[in-house]
C-alpha cells in the first residue's frame, strides 16, 4: 500500500528496514537513504520481502531530501539519522507534504544540548500543511513514554513520581564500547545529570548520583541519573507529574575509561588544531571505537528497560513498574543486529506502520505518549517486545 523512506542506514535505519519488510501489507517499497551509498547497498541485499532502493543523501542539506521526496512519493519519512538531521529533514516533509517519524529530538551539532523546542515550534506549520511530525518514537524515547500513557490510560488517576530505568546486562568483551551512535552516546552521558522535581528542573555533575537497582532478567546493576529527553515531553503532557526522573546502568570499567577520556579531552566537541587542520576530538574518537552494529554477533546477556510509576487511583496510592526484557543474542538471529539497535527499531517500524494504517493520526507535531497508547503496546507484544507489568497496591488514602 505504501512507500516509505527511511534515512540513515546505520543500527537503528537497518531493523527499521527489516522490521518493515516483514509487515509487506503495509510496507510495500522502502527506499533507503544514506550518506555512504555502500551502507544503503549492503542492506537492500538483505532485504527480499518488498521492494527496496539505495540511494545517496546528504540529509543536512533539505534539498537533496526534497529531491528525493519528490522522485519517489513516499507517504512516510523516517528519520533514522542523527538528530543532527532532524529539523532540515522536517523542513524537506514541510515543503513536500509529507509525515515524518524519529528516534531522537533535535541537537545542534556544535552544542551538546538536546531539547524538544526546535521541533515543537513546527507544529504550527505542519498543523496547516495537514501534516504529522511524530516524534521520538524509539524505546526511550518512545515506549517508556508509551508505558507511561498506558499506564495513567489503565492504572492510575495521577501519576505522581516516576522512575525511567534503562539497563544493558549485555557483555560484548570489548573494553570499551558504545552501544549506539558513540558521538550522540558520549554527548549524552557526559552532560549534566538533570531531573524534574516541583515544577523545577534541578542540574547535578555528570554521573555524580547512582545507586543499584535489581533489574528483572539483568539482575543488580549500579544506575547513573542522567538527563533524557522524554522527561521533557512527560512533564509537559502529564503536568500532575511530581518528580521525574531517567537512570542507565553502566559497568565501573565503562566509567573509569570514559573518566579518562574525558580528563584528556577527547570527549569535547571544541575544535582542535592538528597537524594543520582543525578536528573535533569526539568525532576522532568516534572513528576509533568500534562500530556498535559491529557488537551485534559478540554481544550476549539482556537489557531491560521500563518505568516505576508512583501515583493514585481510586484514593488508593499505588506503586506499578512496567518494563521489557530484550534478549542481544535472539535479536541478532533475527534481524542481525544487538538489542540496543533492536529496541529503537521496532518502535519506530510500530509508529510508522500505526500512522499509515490510519490509527495514529493527528495534523501537527506529537510525542508518542498523546496517541491512544492501546494499538501500540498490542503491537509490541507481536512484533518482538513483551511487556510485563508489576503491581503494588499499598495505602489507602483518608
Ligand atoms: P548509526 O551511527 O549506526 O547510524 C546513523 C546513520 O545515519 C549512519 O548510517 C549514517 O551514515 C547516517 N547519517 C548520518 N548523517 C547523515 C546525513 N547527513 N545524511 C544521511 N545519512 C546520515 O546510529 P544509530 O543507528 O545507533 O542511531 C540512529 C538514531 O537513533 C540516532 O539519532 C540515535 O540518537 C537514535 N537512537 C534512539 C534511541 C531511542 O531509544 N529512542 C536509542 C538509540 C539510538 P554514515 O555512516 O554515512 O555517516
């Protein structure tokens, strides 16, 4: 039924593909964009249920976006790319008419400061072009604010404090690795820790709060408070929200070789002078790294990320903890890939399948969590990302 373009081929862009050609009711030809070609080639080879075309696109620069809108008449972009890309990407929907779906909100390259401003402030345009921006449609992004609207939908009157907690138990033997995007991963990671708390967003040094967390199919593992996106979002859609807050485990090695890296600066985004040209530091590091879809077949072990919710229903004060357990060694037999990449990908294939099959719509621009979560945490179930619930019923309110 439906065309779609997909740019960025990388981890997350590859399962997107795979995930869509495996739905070919829905999906019938994706074309799949990226600035190396070779990217793009490799992966249309692995592709044998729809119809698929590679092409080149410098997506920074709106017009080969539009050009190639307009060449193949897509009714969905999906921006897998980086969230560099974002807004020249959106501009290019703007201009033809046509939805758009990512994974992570906007960044301006020279600045690690991620906020959803840039975008919500097209709603307006995209409100009159009769078009939808859905935003952030990834795992978290994306199903944790998923599990929260799902949760206030059947469980709660009001949610009150919540806890997003994402751990990796995966092991991939390597010393030190980033299981996404390493330039976007060590942005994160190094900026402040941030959490909400009153109406106030309240700032804390980098990786300087953490405390251990049983997590279920992972086990006990140190969590760090960091800052992350979808709080922003939540705050703003759940306003009865009290304190929010965002947790990811990191192993002691991890940290002590990015302590490191950061003391000698190559985790700074200032250009530096060398040998007569000037590079920024974290991309030179990027290039070193290993490539995270290259950790697909070495990496073993689950990730299990999910949200305690605290809040009431019914004048009971309850607790409720939502969270999904993902295998890394069973997504590589499926889809080639490690469950990092896996866990973004699906979601996105689920938004993107939900907007052209007409179930999630909407004229302007949305986060995930003010669409009828319902359709969607079906979906999850089916498309390879079970839910589990956990229920603690324990005041009764005077
Ligand atoms: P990768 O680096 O593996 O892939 C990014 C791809 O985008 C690469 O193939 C790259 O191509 C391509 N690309 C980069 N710049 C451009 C450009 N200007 N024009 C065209 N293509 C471009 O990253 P991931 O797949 O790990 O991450 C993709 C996105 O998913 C990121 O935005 C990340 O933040 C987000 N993400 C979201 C998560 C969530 O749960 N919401 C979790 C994990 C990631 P090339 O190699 O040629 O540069």
């Amino acid at each position: 039924m439906s065309t779609i373009l997909i740019i960025g081929t990388g981890g997350v862009g590859s399962v997107v593909a795979k995930k869509c050609s495996k739905v070919s009711d829905v999906f019938t030809k994706i074309i799949l964009a990226n600035r190396t070609i070779e990217k793009a080639k490799n992966l249309e080879k692995n592709i044998n249920e729809v119809e698929t075309e590679a092409v080149q696109v410098d997506a920074d620069n709106t017009r080969e976006v539009i050009d190639i809108i307009e060449k193949y008449q897509p009714k969905l972009v999906i921006n897998t790319a980086l969230p560099f890309q974002d807004l020249s990407i959106m501009d290019a929907c703007l201009e033809t008419g046509v939805d758009y779906l990512d994974t992570a909100n906007y960044e301006p390259p020279d600045e690690a400061k991620f906020c959803y401003k840039w975008q919500w402030d097209y709603h307006d345009r995209f409100k009159q072009k009769g078009i939808m921006a859905l935003l952030g449609c990834g795992f978290d992004p994306g199903v944790t604010n998923i599990f929260c609207a799902h949760a206030k939908k059947e469980h709660f009157d009001e949610m009150h404090f919540i806890n997003i907690m994402d751990a990796n138990g995966g092991d991939h033997g390597q010393p030190f690795a980033t299981n996404f995007n390493p330039e976007i991963n060590i942005r994160e990671i190094t900026q402040n820790g941030k959490y909400y708390e009153n109406g106030e967003w309240k700032t804390v040094p980098a990786l300087s709060q953490h405390k251990s967390f049983d997590f279920p199919g992972v086990g006990e593992k140190e969590m760090y408070l960091l800052y992350h996106e979808e709080m922003e979002s939540l705050v703003k859609h759940f306003p009865e929200i009290k304190k929010i807050t965002f947790w990811m485990t990191f192993s002691q090695q991890y940290i002590n070789y990015l302590k490191v890296l950061q003391d000698i600066g190559m985790t700074s985004i200032e250009p530096v002078e060398f040998e007569g040209n000037k590079i920024v530091p974290l991309k030179f590091l990027k290039a070193l790294l290993p490539d995270p879809s290259s950790l697909g077949p070495l990496t073993k072990g689950q990730t299990c990320i999910g949200c305690m919710i605290e809040g009431i229903k019914n004048n009971n004060q309850k607790r409720y903890y939502i969270y999904n357990i993902c295998d890394h060694e069973k997504c590589f037999k499926e889809v080639g890939a490690q469950a990092i990449s896996y866990t973004t990908g699906v979601p996105a294939m689920i938004g993107a399948k939900l907007m052209l099959q007409g179930v999630w719509k909407g004229e302007g621009v949305f986060n995930v969590e003010q669409l009828d979560p319902t359709p969607f945490m079906n979906d999850l179930n089916v498309y390879g990302l079970p839910w589990e619930e956990e229920f603690y019923e324990y005041t009764v309110r005077k």
